[in-house]
C-alpha cells in the first residue's frame, strides 16, 4: 500500500531572545545559541554581529545553500563557494535622524566556486538562485539592488 505524503508547504519558523541591555541579543534558533550585539563604540559588547551585520551574513548563507541545491538540480559542480558581500546602508534610519524607506541600497556579492565552470553554466546558475533564494527575494522586494559576480577558479 503507497502513501500519499505531501510535505508541508509552509512551515513556522522560530527565534527567542533574552535581551540583557539594550545592544545584547542571545538569540536561541533550534538548539543553536548566538549572539547579535553592538560594538562596544555604540555601547554594545561585540559578542556578534549587528542586527544589520546580521542580515547581510544571511544573505550569504542563503546564497551558499541555494546555490547548490540550484547547481546540484542543473548538474553543474561548484565545489565550495567563496562568498564576499559588501552593502551600501544608510544609517540615517538606524541613528534616529530620519525614517529611510530602503536602509540597504546595494548589496554587491562577489561569488566564486573552487571548481572551473564555464560563465555559461554560472550565468543558468545565477539565474535559478535568483528565483529561489529567499533572503535575496525579501531584499529585492524592499529595493535593495542586488549585483551578483558569479566566477569560478579558473576564471
């Protein structure tokens, strides 16, 4: 007898937090403890990133998981990525001075695979993250422009 199994196309995604000051998050996500924190030059303890520092790494990591599930899907290999973003953010809504619809403005990713692949298979590669990947998604969807440099080793 086959079962008919659908899996769950929405899922509840859950975070707690003890806040000790004001800078100081412990977050706790599944049995994963982490902090996100201040430096200490706005009066934090540097024990992690920023909450905006935050956002960029997960977008980062997003990018990492999706681009292999794509890569794997479109029978290209990658090996391991290398992954550097820099981001354009205005502080102006952060620091109070006034509300700031898109406080990420750009955010360039330089992605490079340790295998040689051809541009031809990263540009289908980028392509496909591109539908995909969800942080990527929710920061084009606030405005945030997003320029992906997709290189491999040997390029």
């Amino acid at each position: 007898m086959a079962l008919n199994i659908r899996p769950k196309t929405t899922v509840k995604l859950r975070a707690s937090a003890d806040c000790p000051s004001h800078s100081l998050s412990k977050v706790t996500v599944r049995d994963v403890e982490f902090a996100i924190d201040e430096p200490t030059e706005r009066g934090g303890t540097n024990l992690g990133p920023t909450p905006t520092d935050t956002a960029v790494a997960a977008l980062i990591g997003c990018t990492n998981v999706i681009g292999h599930k794509c890569a794997d899907s479109l029978g290209i290999k990658i090996g391991h990525l290398k992954i550097d973003a820099t981001c354009e953010f205005d502080r102006r809504g952060v620091t109070l001075q006034e509300e700031i619809d898109v406080p990420f403005h750009r955010i360039v990713l330089k992605i490079q695979a340790s295998e040689n692949v051809a541009q031809t298979d990263l540009e289908r590669l980028s392509a496909e993250v591109a539908k995909f990947c969800p942080l990527s998604k929710m920061f084009k969807a606030a405005g945030t422009v997003i320029d992906e440099e997709w290189t491999s080793a040997q390029h």
